[in-house]
C-alpha cells in the first residue's frame, strides 16, 4: 500500500507517528542506524511522503538519511524534516538534504497531521486512496456484521450483502485495484482482508472483461461471501500460525459446505449458492467438497476461484511470505487441470496491477 517512509536514529522516539500516519499510508520505520536491518519498502512508487526524524548534529546520522534519500531516486517522494535542534546550522543541513518543509520535532505532536496535508496537497491520486481508505473500512464493517452472523449461525440478509459489494464496486470506480490492494492489507484480520481482497479482485476483474453491470455486482457480492462457512471453523485451525496437519485441512475443508449450509433456503441466488459452495472445486475434479469436472462448474464459479487463488498467494500471514504479483501469476498460469487458463489469461492485466501494490525487500 500507500506508504510514509520514517528514517529515524532513535525508532522509539517515534511510536506515536503510527497513528496519525496512518491517514496517508502505512508507517514504515528505517533504523538509521541499524546496517543490518533489512529495509521494506513499497514498490518506489508507493512511497508518498518521507519523514526524517533525526539529530541533524551527528554527522553519522546525517550521511545515514543522505543516503536512504538518495535511493528512493531522482523522484523522490516529498520530505518532510523534522528538527530536534532548531539552529542556523541545522536548517542549513535540512536544505541541503532536500527538505520539502521542516517542521520543529517538538511541534510534530500536534502540528504533524497539518503539515504532511500540506506537503501532500496536489499529490496525483492522492483523494482516490483516501476515498478508497474509507471505502474498505465502511466495507469491512459491513463484513464484520455478516461474518458476526455467521458466527451465531445465522445467515446474512441479502440486502446486507448487496451493500458490502456496491461499497467495493463503488471503490474500485474511484481507483484501480492496486490502490484497493493497498488499503486492504491493512486490516489484521486475515479472513476479513481475504474477502475484501478477493471481492475486490473479482470487482476488478468484471470491470476489465466488461461483463453486465448486473453480473459485475453478482459477482462480487459472491467473492465477497465466499468464506462465509469459516466463521463456524475452530479458531484454533482457522488462525493457526502455521501449515495445518491433515485433521485440521480436513476441517478446514468443510468451511464450503457450511456455508452453503447457512444460505440454502434463503432468498440468497443460485450463483450465490454455488460459489460458497464450490469455490475450491477444480476442472479436473480433484477439487472438493463435490468433485465437480470443469462442465459442472459455473463461469461465476470459476472467475472467483481465480481471484482466490491468486489472493492467497499475495496475502501476508505469520507462517508465509506474501507473493509477488508476477510470481502469484505464474503460480496460476501453472494450474492446468485446475483453473480456468482461458481466465488467467485474461485476469493478467489485474496481476501486474497487484504487482506494484505487493511490498518488496530493498538491499
């Protein structure tokens, strides 16, 4: 996502920032002076604003942020400097790193938020990741109050349904899925951020094939209720931090017909049915819970299926690195016999969006 690059010599002194940063983007801490902590950055390009919160009197923190400056490029994000010794000399320091705006350290605790509003005003796209923010957050609470039902063993009303798709749809027409990939991997929790992702996968890809609006809405409404059937699986398996044994997957694997289970006989439609259902059913029949071949399973079907898959290789949990968006990719394009490849060709174009949203390690 959207990130706001904190270089510091002392991280401890700038826990606070967490929250008020988090209106821009996703905190990111560099020790200064720590060589051998690894740097995560976002993709260049998802860096917003730069913050540098050190003494610009120790000559070894001054080369350390002279440094870290220099390789986000020649484009370099705005910089915000923050000044814990406010002399002539200092200020002269922060110009010659290239400060955009410098702001009193001893300020920052209430004047933060207003200064990167200044240092961001203008910045292209910026009002389309912030509405997008909001969108994933009014969706997510929607969610949460379709999986609270879920919990209590009560199916979630169509008309709850539809609004947490046409909250995504409604997102994803202000910005591209990268932005919403972005803003989405901020939620904690991992099957809250796995249905916001795979809806808006599914909402993207819709858009970009250019299918009915009425099918587009279907679509993600189904992509969003996928996982329905985990609200009723132990959290001890659903939340494991770690690879599941074969007891434990078989569990797990019961999550489809739970959910489908808790819709049947509600005003839910039949595609609707059918993607809770058979979302891990594969062409081959290998997939379960029915062993469905590929002339059994839907279109709908198989287009969530995609978004799935390719949303859980990217998607960050305690036991696994996230993928790629181009190794996510050739994961799926190696699925022959499982997934539709007439879809994952067509689903590239959401891939390479997705890979310049994914975090990337920076030597």
């Amino acid at each position: 996502m959207a990130a706001i690059l904190v270089l510091t010599d002392t991280p401890t002194r700038c826990r606070w920032m967490s929250g008020v940063l988090k209106g821009w983007g996703e905190p990111v801490v560099v020790d200064l002076l720590d060589p051998a902590e690894p740097v995560m950055l976002s993709a260049p390009g998802r860096v917003l604003a730069v913050i540098g919160d050190t003494s610009l009197s120790r000559s070894i923190s001054v080369a350390s942020l002279y440094r870290h400056l220099g390789r986000l490029g020649p484009n370099r994000p705005p910089f915000l400097c923050l000044m814990h010794e406010d002399t002539p000399r200092a200020r002269a320091q922060a110009q010659a790193l290239g400060a955009d705006r410098i702001l009193r350290a001893d300020d920052a605790a209430w004047s933060l938020g207003a200064s990167l509003d200044g240092l961001l005003a203008g910045v292209p796209g910026l009002d389309n990741v912030r509405a997008t923010m909001a969108g994933a957050v009014a969706a997510d609470a929607v969610l949460t109050r379709i999986l609270d039902r879920g919990r209590a063993g009560t199916a979630p009303t169509p008309e709850q349904v539809t609004h947490g798709a046409e909250i995504v749809l409604t997102a994803l027409g202000q910005a591209d899925v990268r932005t919403w990939l972005d803003v989405v991997w901020r939620f904690d929790d991992a099957t809250h951020q796995h249905c916001l992702l795979v809806a808006g996968l599914a909402a993207g890809f819709a858009r970009h094939l250019g299918i009915r609006e009425a099918d587009c809405r279907q679509l993600t409404q189904a992509a969003l209720l996928h996982d329905l059937g985990k609200t009723r699986i132990p959290l001890s398996v659903l939340n494991k931090p770690g690879l599941l044994d074969n007891e434990e997957a078989a569990v797990m694997r019961t999550h489809t017909s739970i959910g489908y289970d808790m819709l049947r006989g509600g005003d839910h439609s039949e595609a609707m049915l059918a993607v809770v259902r058979s979302h891990h059913e594969a062409l081959d029949g290998s997939g379960y819970p029915d062993n469905l071949r590929a002339h059994r399973i839907p279109d709908l079907v198989r287009m969530v299926t995609v978004c799935d898959v390719f949303a859980a290789l990217i998607e960050r949990r305690p036991y696994k690195r996230p993928l790629g968006g181009d190794e996510a990719y050739a994961i799926l394009r190696s699925m022959a016999g499982k997934v539709d490849l007439d879809l994952v060709r067509a689903f590239q174009p959401l891939a390479e969006m997705a890979a310049a949203a994914v975090f990337v390690r920076v030597a």
